[in-house]
C-alpha cells in the first residue's frame, strides 16, 4: 500500500508562533472592498436543504471493518483481516468488505458497502504477501459499529434549524452557509493573503454535489476569507486545487508571486493521498512541519518563493481555530492594525470534560446564564469535521497539554471569537420537530442543539441547558417517569407548554406498494429506514412494534427483526423521507408535515405529544418566558403545519 506522512517530531505552539512571525508578510498601502454577506443580518431563518456529510465517511486513517470480525482482538491476540482495496477522499468505493475482509481508507472517504467501522493505522500491522505486498492486515484492538465514522446527517441534517432571523454573518456563519451550499448571501495598506483550497472531494458552494462520490462543499474557502479581512488583510481566492501534485504547484506558485501570504487548506495531514508538503519542500522551504495542538495538528509553515505559506488543517473548526490563533495575528500586525479588544469571558465549567492525548487543546466551548445569571461553560465538540461546530462554539478554552481533565464547577477562561459575542438568550436541546423551528423564530438570539429526546433529556438532568423539547408516547411524560439514561433518576423539570403531531410511515408518491401499516414492514420485503436510537419518533415506533408482537404473541426481539432496516438509522425527522424519495428505500419513519412539504405519500400510525420542559431553576429567564409565550400564542404554526395540533 502506499506511503503515509508521518509527524514525528510536533513542534511545541511557541514555536510555530515564532515560525510564522519570522515570515514577512508587509504590502504597500492600498484599497480593499468589502465582502458583501459579512456584517449583514439575516432576515429569515435558514434551513439546512442537504445531509452534511451526505455520506458515511472515515473520521481518521485506518482500514474500514466490520466491526464484528474484531471483536475480542487486542495486542496479544490480534485478528488478522484480508486486504481487499483501498479507499480514498473524493473517490467513489470500488470495493465492497465481506466478512473477514478489510480495506485501507483515507481520513474523509468515503465507507465502502459491508464496513460499519474503521480501526486506526496506528493499531494495526500490514501483513505481506508472497509477491511483497500486503495483502492482510493485522488487528490489534477490537472497534464498535460506528467507531471513527461520521455518518450521513451527523454534522448537518436536511431540515435542520442552520441560522435564525437577526443572526450577524460572521466568518462562523459564512462557513455554516458555505457547508449548506449557500452562494448568494476596507482603508489602509493590507497584506495580501491568498487562498487555496486543496482536495479532489471538494466542491465550491453552488456547484453540482455529488455525495455518492464522497464530495461535500468547500466551507474553508470563504471561510478562511472572512478571517483573513476580519483581521485587516485582502483575501485573494484561487481555483479550487483537488489533489493532483502538477496543479497543486501551479497555484501555489501562481499565488506567491501575487500575494504576501499564501494560505492553503487541506492535504496537509498523514494521508496517503496528500503531496502539498512536497511542493513546499520541492519549490520554496519548509519551516515548520506539525503542532503540539488539538485540534490542528498538521499544520505547515513556510515560504514559496518571496512569499510566506501556511498550511492549514482540512476540517473547517480545526482550520478556523488555528487560523485565528497563529496566523490572525501575523496579518494584524502587517496590517498596522491594533490587537482585537479583549474578547474572553469567564465561567464555570458545567460539566466534566475528560482529556488526555498530551497536546495543547483548543477547545470549542459555549455559554450559557444559569438561572442567577452566572456563566456556565460547556464543550461544543462534534468533532473537527464538523461544520455546525463554527456557530454552536462562542469561543475556545485553552487546556494545558496536562491537563487529564476539567471538572464540571471549576472556573475556565474562553477566549471569544469575537469581542461581540454573548451567550444566547435561551439554550434548548432535545427533538428535532418543524414547529419548534418556527417558534424560536419568535425567540430573540436562541441556540437550539438538535440532538434527540434521550440526550436531551440527559443533558437537562445533568443543568446544561435551559430547556429540552421531548417527543414521546401519548398518556407518558418521560420527565414525570425515571429517565432511562440516568439509572432510574427523576428528571427535574417544568413543563412549559406541549402540542401534538401525526406520526407514520413516508412512502413513495402514490404508495406503489400499498403500504398499509406496520404488519407490512414485519411482513414485507419492504426497505425501511428508521430515526436514531436518542429520536422520540423512533421509541414511539419500537413501542407500538412491541404492541404488534403482543397481539401476535410473540417477541419485541422478534418483530423488529423481522423488518429489513430497523437499525439503519438517521438523524434528523426529514432524513427517512429524502432516502425514500432518492430511492435507497421503499419506507420511513416520520411526520405528516414532512410528507406534505416534500410531496411523499404518507401511512398514518397515530399522533404523539411534544413537550417543552424547563430546568426549573431557570424559568424566569428572558429568553424562557419568551419562549413559553410563543408557544401559548403559536395557534397559527401549529395550523400551517399538516398534522399538528394542542
């Protein structure tokens, strides 16, 4: 198999900050426009239209497995696995891992068929063949389904609340648009930076997507842009570079006679695919060659012929946060502009957060008032491919190297992203529902984390949040009952207001196969999809298939057996429809209202309450009271929505 980069020796961040210092960046006065999306306000709410990723794709380098066929492997008793093929970024899957299979696979690619998981190269030895190739591969830790995989929908799901009404376009907000495919939306001398986004899988926002083949819009590009004029320098932006070496050189060449700074994204990370740090080394002189600091490892510095280069990492968080903290301010001071005023808040941590790899960590952290007013500070980490992480974060917290762990009471100093940032007025988590979206509308400045009924309702227990919307079964108030994910714990709450929703099956336009209810889904060859483990919509189904079983007398275990799909499972109330529509299934769990917007056919199972409930320790919050009064005056939403009512 092929090479990979190794970083062998991190640099400590003191010195990447003395390496970049080092670096010229100075330019002859001249005028700079204005970006038009920055620093304007959005009128309307912005929905997310596509899954972000629209595919299953590998959160790091490694070998995609079946997660079964490692079980019980470990460094004395490794499982050995056939070598199959390879994956990388960008390109479709030509393999397909049977079982005792495996094949090797790029961080960012996509998950070829038969692989749930992926193990990390670090944890496996490649055994060779007669030939002197690999063609088997050592397994020296035991993985479990979904283990170093972001699946489709987990960043963003179609349907999701991305921005609301009086959101400021900030350089968080323009990388959220760009991931959505969102296209439309000053002064002294400056230095000019240019920007070079590398990678074969990326696609620039308003271009033709095609997820199947593992692409994803180019969020970096404007991203990176915003900083770069936030910071006071002109932001030049070149073609889009995919992976191939002879381009690459071209526009990085091209853009180091034309501007002071070069600043390229992506390939700069332990992959087989990635050549940029080659072109540095081959055209100009590499500096510096990966960073003690997550996230950001991978980073690069150095100089292409008269100009500096950088080198940041692929993912938008880990870019914009390195970017932020050791380029932002090398451009400043080319820029003869004054440090920022101070932008940091402090607080106290409202959870434990648990950390251990021996690097400086930059962690994304949001705010919130607790019930008194005081700060509390939590961890927003969906992990650095992540782009919804851009706005749910309000800044960073700096922890030692180390430090193993910050415990939930201990005070912590963010450093905003910017001197304007505030917490929200009102911090809601649980159930994605259309309604909800439309209510917050109402709500001045609210953050509302779509993150499913059970952890919603886990986090409220654990005093995060203010509030967590749950859906669950008629005649139950999961907060009144023990909460499953808390041992049998009461979870303390207020109920704040509720209303109803019809619930069933999404089928094709027409209903071609003449679905009636769940007897065909248990005995059908039907292809179903169905709603996350943590998705109020998805215990209600498991429940009523638990009826079905009484009523035939047999098993739980049994009926959900019986139907082909009842563990491929999506995020978002949207999702299970837009896999029926795009053909991948022939049914899916959701709501009436979906089917109406997307113009699906609909089986109708019953009708399920969603409920708001509040810490109680926090209802007379502004932004909580504002909500309950949405909510008692929301007769209009619930009328416009197919299937809702009180």
């Amino acid at each position: 198999m092929s090479d990979r980069k190794e970083f062998r020796d991190l640099a400590e961040p003191g010195e990447a900050h003395e390496a970049i210092a080092s670096l010229d960046l100075a330019s002859d006065p001249e005028t700079v426009p204005l970006r038009e999306a920055r620093g304007r306000v959005l009128a309307e709410r912005v929905d997310a239209d596509l899954d972000v990723p629209g595919f299953d794709r590998a959160s790091m380098d490694g070998y995609a497995v079946r997660a079964r066929d490692t079980f019980g492997a470990d460094e004395a008793d490794p499982e050995t696995l056939e070598l199959v093929g390879a994956v990388h970024a960008g390109a479709e899957p030509d393999v397909t891992v049977e079982p005792g299979t495996c094949a090797e696979i790029s961080t960012g690619a996509v998950l070829p068929d038969g692989a749930d998981a992926v193990v990390m190269v670090e944890r496996t030895t490649e055994v060779a063949g007669h030939d002197g190739d690999a063609d088997a591969v050592e397994v020296r830790t035991s993985v479990a389904p979904g283990d170093h995989v972001m699946f489709a929908g987990a960043d963003i799901a179609a349907g999701d609340r991305a921005l609301g009404p009086g959101t400021e376009v900030t350089p968080r907000e323009i990388g959220l648009l760009s991931a959505l495919g969102v296209d439309e939306v000053p002064v002294r001398g400056t230095p000019t930076v240019g920007i070079v986004s590398t990678g074969d899988e990326l696609v620039r926002p308003g271009g033709e997507l095609h997820s199947e083949r593992g692409q994803i819009y180019d969020v970096n590009s404007y991203t990176i842009a915003a900083g770069v004029e936030e910071a006071g320098g002109e932001a030049r932006l070149y073609p889009h570079a995919g992976d191939d070496y002879d381009e690459m050189e071209r526009l990085l060449v091209e853009a180091s006679q034309e501007c002071d700074l070069v600043l390229s994204s992506g390939s700069t990370s332990a992959s087989a695919v990635d050549v940029i740090y080659r072109v540095i080394e081959e055209r100009g002189e590499l500096l510096l060659h990966g960073v003690s600091v997550k996230p950001g490892k991978p980073m690069l510095v150095g100089r292409v012929g008269d100009s500096a280069y950088v080198g940041l990492p692929g993912y938008p968080v880990s870019a914009l946060t390195i970017f932020r903290t050791f380029v932002a301010p090398a451009v400043r001071e080319a820029a003869g502009k004054p440090e920022p005023r101070t932008a940091t808040a402090t607080g106290r941590m409202a959870v434990e957060e648990r950390y251990s790899e021996g690097r400086m960590r930059l962690m994304p952290a949001g705010l919130v008032h607790d019930g008194d007013g005081e700060t509390l500070v939590y961890p927003v980490d969906k992990g650095s491919g992540a782009t919804t992480s851009l706005v749910e974060a309000d800044g960073v917290v700096v922890v030692d190297p180390d430090t193993e762990y910050l415990a939930a009471g201990e005070d912590v100093e963010v450093r905003l992203f910017s001197p304007d940032v505030r917490a929200p007025t009102l911090l809601a988590v649980g159930e994605d529902d259309p309604a909800l979206s439309r209510l917050l509308d109402r709500v001045d400045r609210p953050r509302y984390l779509p993150v499913g009924s059970r952890e919603g309702l886990r986090r409220l227990r654990d005093g995060v949040p203010d509030a967590a919307v749950v859906a669950d079964d008629p005649g139950r108030d999961p907060v009144a009952a023990p909460d499953p994910t808390a041992d049998d714990e009461p979870v303390p709450a207020e109920t704040l207001g509720e209303w109803t929703r019809e619930w069933g099956l999404i089928v094709p336009a027409g209903n071609p196969d003449d679905v009636t209810g769940l007897s065909d889904l248990v005995d059908r060859d039907l292809r179903f999809v169905n709603r996350d483990s943590d998705a109020g919509l998805r215990t209600t189904l498991a429940n009523a298939l638990a009826d079905l079983a009484d009523e035939r007398g047999t098993t739980r275990r049994e009926v959900t057996e019986a139907v082909d799909g009842f563990d491929r499972a999506v995020r978002a109330h949207e999702s299970p429809a837009r896999r029926v529509l795009a053909g991948d299934a022939d049914v899916g769990l959701g709501l009436r209202a979906t089917a109406e917007r997307l113009g699906t056919g609909f089986v109708p199972l019953g009708t399920q309450p969603v409920r708001i409930h509040v810490n109680p320790a926090r209802v007379d919050k502004p932004g909580v009271r504002r909500l309950r009064e949405a909510v008692a005056e929301g007769d209009d939403v619930f009328a416009a929505l197919a299937g809702y009512g009180r």
